[in-house]
C-alpha cells in the first residue's frame, strides 16, 4: 500500500522569507512524487512532480521540490514566500504500476505581511 | 476555458434521496478520475476510466455508488439512497497517457451537503 505523511498541519511564514512544506511517502518501487496547491472552495491546481532524474524539481510560481530517495522524502521549497502563497498544499504519490495518486492530509500554508 | 469541469458546483440533498454529478475532462484526455475530499482530509481516489472501461474501483466506492463514461467523454457519478457521511467535495481529474509520470488535473469539484 502506498502512503503520504505531511508531519505539519500549518505553517507560518512573514513574507519574504523562504518556506518548506514537508512531505514523506511510502510505495513499492520508485515513486512519481507530485505538490499540488487548493485555494478555499477550489480544485485542487497542479505545482510540480518527480518522474526521475534531477533531484531537483522546479515549477510554477517559483516553487521546487527536492526528491530524497534515502529519506523518502519530497519537500516543497519557495526561496521566498508572498502572502498570495497561503492556500492549502497537498503532496501526492503514485506507484508506477498503478494509475491512482493517494495524497496527505495537506499543510495549510499561511504567509503574513 | 479548457480546463476540467464539474456540474453542479454544489448539491444540497436530502437524506436518502439520489444525486448525479457530471465532470467533462479536457478534450484530448482520455483518463478520467473521480476523488472523494472530506473537510479537513486529502482527496481519496474513488474510480478510473481509460476511455469507457472502467479499469479501477476503490472499496470506498460502495454499492451506492456507481460511475459511467458512456462515450469515453464525459463521466458521471450517481449516489443512491444518499446518507450523511457522503457529505463531501467530489472530485474529478483528467489526464493523458505518457510513458513516464502523467500529471492529472482536476476540476472544481461538487460539493455535496446530505441533510
């Protein structure tokens, strides 16, 4: 079975300052790893995803996320937050056999002027 | 807009009465998912379809519930005798086969309240 864990419910952050949103999984093989974003009674908007290759995953809006196999681990990284970053951020993971994305609880992201 | 889209936005229903949404994907997309969000949850994979064949179902999709892509288009979700804890966010996503990790997107959702 697989399994998204995002350890932190919320997070803080002033504008301006980067931020990280954690995310750890759990799946048989090597996983697709995927950041999405929810604004309040909205769909879920996609940011980024793992395939392979570069650790280092860039998207929209100046996010990125870091893969870590050893660590299975997929945070997610702003160098510098704006307050219009505050939504809810869900991390999803999908087996490469299958073709469902079982996402985390999602960490409600709150940036302050 | 070409994006996915759901209809109705929001579905207030009685207990035990049935209910339908409707979710058109993007056009050239021929992978379709439906997702179940309750409040304060992560979205819950409900169904998959690859063009009308329905390829697979969660056991959170009870016998209640029952999802048809008729035409490879669109897909509806039915929910007979509705109860309570079917109070949600319904979602549904589409995407394009890719060798290598396709991303689905996803719409607005329905938002059903059972009184």
């Amino acid at each position: 079975a697989q399994s998204v864990a995002q350890p932190e419910d919320q997070v803080n952050v002033a504008e301006g300052n980067p931020l990280t949103v954690k995310c750890t999984y759990s799946v048989s093989g090597n996983p697709y790893l995927f950041w999405y974003v929810q604004y309040p009674n909205r769909g879920l908007q996609f940011l980024l995803k793992y395939i392979t290759g570069d650790n280092l995953v860039k998207g929209s809006y100046g996010f990125e996320a870091e893969f870590n196999k050893s660590q299975t681990s997929f945070h997610l990284k702003k160098p510098s937050a704006l307050v219009s970053d505050s939504a809810l951020y869900f991390c999803a993971v999908r087996a490469r056999a299958g073709n469902m994305l079982t996402f985390g609880g999602g960490t409600r992201l709150m940036v302050k002027p | 807009d070409t994006g996915v889209s759901q209809d109705p936005r929001h579905k207030i229903t009685k207990r035990g009465q049935n209910v339908t949404f409707r979710c058109d994907p993007i056009s050239e997309h021929n992978r379709l998912y439906w997702y179940r969000q309750t409040l304060g949850q992560g979205p819950e994979f409900l169904t998959y379809f690859q063009n009308e064949a329905q390829l697979e179902k969660s056991r959170l999709l009870s016998d209640r519930f029952s999802a048809e892509r008729p035409k490879g288009s669109f897909s509806t979700l039915e929910i007979q005798r509705t109860e309570q804890g079917d109070s949600a966010m319904y979602l549904c996503a589409s995407s394009l086969p890719r060798r290598l990790g396709e991303t689905q997107y996803f719409g607005p959702g329905t938002r059903l309240l059972v009184l």
